[in-house]
C-alpha cells in the first residue's frame, strides 16, 4: 500500500472563493435571480471560485447583444488589420497573465500546473495565429464568365456564434475557437463548462482591455440544460461551435438542427498507439505513458487503447509499466507533478467502474488499479489493463481517467482491425522505423490525426478534428477562419443587357 498523498494548501485555501461576474454587453453583471456556482478545487478540497450563474433571462441579454454588436457594432466592419491588432494585445496579455490564467485552470481542473502553463503558452501562439489569418481571409473572383460579366465570392462573418467548451481544457478549447471566430468579424455568447469556467473570465477582461467592442463577446457560466440548450436553439445564433462529449454534442446538433444552424463538434476519442518491434522502443513507451495519463487521461486525444505487436509484448509492457509506476501523481500545483487530481468524485467513480468491469470480464490490472490515499483531493493511480479484448467496454468506450488498455496483434491487418473497430475517429499513433508500415497504418486508420513516431503535438497550422463520431468539421489550420463565414455569390453585369426572358 502506498503513504497516503500529501496535498498541501496553497494560499487560496485560507481565502474567500474568487468571485465572477458574468460578462454581457461588456458590463459584469449578477444573475438576475442572484444565483451562484461554487467550484470546489479537486486537487485540493476548498472552493476556489464562485461565479455567477446565468439561466434563460441571461442567454436571451447575451444573444441580444452578440446580435446588436454584429447588426450595428464597429467589429465586424473593422478592417481586418484592426481585428488583428486586438488580438495580437490579446495575446500579449495573455502571456503577461500567464501564471494566474494557468493557476486558475490547475485549481479548478486538477491538472498539473507545469502542464497548465504550457497549455496557456500554446493559446498565446494560436491567438497570433488567428490574428495572422484575420489579414488573409479572403473570397474568390471569375473573370472567365463571358466579358460582360464578373463573378465575385466574398466570405462574410457569419454572424452570432454559440461557443460552448468542456471542462479539460479550459483555456486552450476556448482559443481553438473564439479567436478565429473574432478574426472573420463574427460576434460570439461563450458557455465555458461549469466546473472551470475561471479563466474563461479572466480571457472576457483581456480582450475588453485589448479594444474589444462591447457586446462582441458574452460569457455566462452556468450548466448544459439551462444555459447550453437555449444558447444553441436561439434564433439569432447563426452557428454553434462545440467541444465535449459525443453523447451532449448529438443532442446540441439535433437542437441546432430545428433552425438549420452550422456546427461545429470536437467530440470525444478512443485513440490507439500501435507498437511495431522495429520501433524505438524506449520512444513509444514514454509515449505510451505520456498518451495513457497525461492530464489523468481526461483528454479526447489519450492514446487510452495501447496496441502492441505480440512479439515484444511482454518486454515492452515491463517497461511501460516501470516509466508508469515512476509517474508522479499529486498536487497539481507542485511543480514536478505530472498527474493531478480527477475532475470530481463521480467521474472517478466512473473511471474505477471500467477497471472493475475489464476485470470482471478477463482483463487483469497489470499496474495501479485503484484510488490513491490522500489528506485532500480525488486521485487515481496510472492504471495499465492487460488481456483486454475488442468487445469489452473498456476497449470501445472513453474512459477518460488515467488507464491504459493494452491489445495485441500479430498482422498489420489486425492491428489497423483494432485501431478502427470503435465509433470514434480522433486519433492514432504509429511506431515503426519502416515507413511502409507507418504509411501503412497511417493511410488505414480512420481518424482526423495520425502521428508517427510520436504522439499529441499539437500546431496552430494544423487542422484538428474527427472521423466518425469524434466530430464532424475542423479547427485550426488555414481554413480556421472560413468555418466562420459564409459565401455570398456576387455576379455584376456590364454594359447593355441582352436575350431578354419575355421577348
Ligand atoms: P460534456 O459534453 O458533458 O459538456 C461539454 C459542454 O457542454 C459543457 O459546457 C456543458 O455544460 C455543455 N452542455 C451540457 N449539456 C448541454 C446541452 N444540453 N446543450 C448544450 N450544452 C450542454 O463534456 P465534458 O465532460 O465537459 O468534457 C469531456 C468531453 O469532451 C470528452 O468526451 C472529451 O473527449 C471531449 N473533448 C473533445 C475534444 C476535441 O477536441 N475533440 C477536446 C476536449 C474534450
């Protein structure tokens, strides 16, 4: 049995929870029926933040304004090099607020605060990137219709756009999203999830200290039900960009359906990394590591599923198992820690559900296995799962807690069998020093990315997104500023008008 973890009390711990308004019109404002969110740190046990707590009087004020701001504000008529100014300060205050924003989402999240601050570094990079593309968005012409005539596509923001983010990413899923929408003119309401919705606020006073118009952005903390469900099915929003889970983001479509309104869906995973004898093998056990538990295996792209050629399984697990029992899992605000605390107790108890289930069906737990002892907080031990088989739950759901799932193959054939045999596409890792093979693999998996010979990196120049049902469009990369507009076809004519419809 391991000491118990010893979780010390940051300084928070002996404060009142922070307080946050909601950010509508750029006025920070009360509910109107004076409600509130507390958030309880996971890692540690106090209540870290207390927002206010938007309901449908809220939404309705947040969409008007999006919508006022978009019909009648400066934003959208700006030139885009001024839109691409704001976010460049954006991106500066960003960095100059980097530790807060990064201790904010480690306390709320449970993830580890070095990890934090390089996911708060990555968001500064995509907000240049988005103001970059701000400057270069622009549509098509034909000069080939005949000579008096003159087509012209022009691409126009799309208007008011729903965001609504999950709770494992706090800051980095809402800067996929909101600077891109910015950069094509569009107005936007953002719902963070209502367990880390700190940062988020903190993102709302940049950008209103960056020259933001009021009104351009709108943030409301609240939950999925009373803030989500009528921020996707209002009339006046044009769009809804969605990051979580494929069970929530099926409904959000099939609300957002009833208007006809675009989507965009980042939804969950069942990644697997294939493991070739020919690989560097001490490279794809880090990273089988890295891919299993990294932000306690609550992330979409977790490579939760490890696919291991039979040949070198037992000494590839052996040392997987050694890197996994060397991970340090604890307080999230201690700098070495690389696994933090789970995102509540429920979720924990969901996660350890899996493992009973894969033993109950002929899995054995070859590492970890269990809740972690603590003074403070819910932690859960790296877990590595063996004798995993296709059908079990395990192997086809997302777990989203630290545990590994290990299967085996022999052909490359089975192992891309395995890779695809679930209904997520977001991911999958190959290693092989054989480029046939990682061509291979890579050309037969199904999922939006593949990496070979390493694993979750992560561009700004680089689409993201999923087969299946891991999503349905992309984020990031060059079109990322499109899937904010729409096309509108203009077509001039010159000159005296000829072949006349009636006569
Ligand atoms: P979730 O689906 O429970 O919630 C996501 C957001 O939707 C939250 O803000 C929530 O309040 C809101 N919501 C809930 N019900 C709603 C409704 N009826 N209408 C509108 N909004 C509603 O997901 P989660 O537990 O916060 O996050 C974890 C999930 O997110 C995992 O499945 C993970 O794979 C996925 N995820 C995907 C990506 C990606 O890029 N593909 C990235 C991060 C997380």
């Amino acid at each position: 049995m391991n000491a118990p973890l010893k979780i010390s009390m940051p300084a928070e711990a002996s404060q009142a929870p922070k307080a946050y308004k909601l950010l509508i019109d750029g006025k920070h404002v009360d509910a109107s029926d004076g409600r509130t969110i507390e958030r309880v740190s996971p890692g540690h046990g106090f209540a870290v933040s207390r927002y206010a707590q938007a309901g449908a009087t809220e939404v309705q004020a947040a969409v008007q304004a999006a919508h006022r701001a978009f019909e009648s504000g400066p934003w959208p008529r700006m030139k885009a090099s001024e839109r691409a100014a704001v976010l460049l300060k954006a991106a500066d205050l960003i960095e100059t607020r980097l530790e807060e924003i990064a201790r904010l989402d480690a306390l709320e999240s449970g993830k580890p605060i070095a990890q934090a601050r390089g996911e708060i570094g990555g968001a500064v990079d995509i907000w240049r990137y988005a103001a970059s593309l701000a400057r270069t968005l622009h549509g098509e012409s034909y000069a080939n219709l005949g000579d008096d005539m003159l087509g012209v596509v022009l691409r126009e923001p799309i208007g008011v756009v729903s965001i609504i983010t999950p709770w494992n990413f706090p800051f980095l899923i809402i800067s996929q999203k909101l600077p891109f929408a910015l950069a094509a003119g569009c107005t936007a309401v953002v719902k963070p999830s209502e367990m880390t919705s700190a940062s988020t606020f903190v993102l709302g006073d940049i950008l209103l200290e960056a020259g933001l118009p009021a009104g351009v952005v709108n943030i409301l903390a609240g939950h999925g039900a009373d803030v989500g469900a009528p921020m996707v099915s209002h009339p006046l929003v044009e769009m809804v960009s969605f990051t979580g889970s494929t069970r929530v983001g099926k409904m959000t479509m099939a609300a957002a359906s009833n208007s006809l309104k675009k989507v965009s869906m980042e939804l969950g995973g069942k990644n697997g990394q294939i493991v070739f004898p020919d690989a560097d093998l001490e490279a794809a056990a880090d990273a089988a590591v890295f891919g299993g538990f990294f932000n306690a295996g609550e992330c979409c792209n977790a490579g939760s599923r490890l696919i291991v050629h039979e040949a070198i399984a037992d000494d590839f697990l052996r040392t997987v198992k050694a890197l996994a029992e060397k991970v340090k899992v604890g307080d999230p605000l201690d700098d070495r820690t690389k696994v933090g605390a789970m995102i509540s107790a429920d979720h924990m108890a969901k996660v350890a559900g899996y493992v009973t289930a894969a033993k109950t069906d002929g899995g054995s737990v070859f590492s970890g296995g269990g809740q972690l002892a603590s003074n403070a907080g819910q932690y859960l031990d790296p877990t590595i799962v063996r004798g995993v088989t296709e059908d079990m739950a395990i192997a086809r759901e997302e777990v989203f807690g630290p545990v590994l799932s290990v299967l085996t193959f022999e052909t490359i054939e089975k192992a891309l069998h395995i890779a695809n045999n679930t209904p997520y596409g977001l991911s999958a890792g190959v290693w092989s020093a054989s480029i046939d093979t990682c061509m291979s693999v890579a050309r037969g998996v199904r999922s939006g990315t593949v990496w070979v010979n390493t694993f979750m990196e992560g561009y700004p120049e680089l689409p993201f997104g999923g087969y299946k049902q891991s999503g349905l469009g992309r984020e990031l990369g060059k079109r990322a500023v499109e899937d904010y507009t729409e096309e509108k076809t203009i077509q001039f004519h010159r000159g005296q008008r000829t072949g006349w419809w009636v006569g």
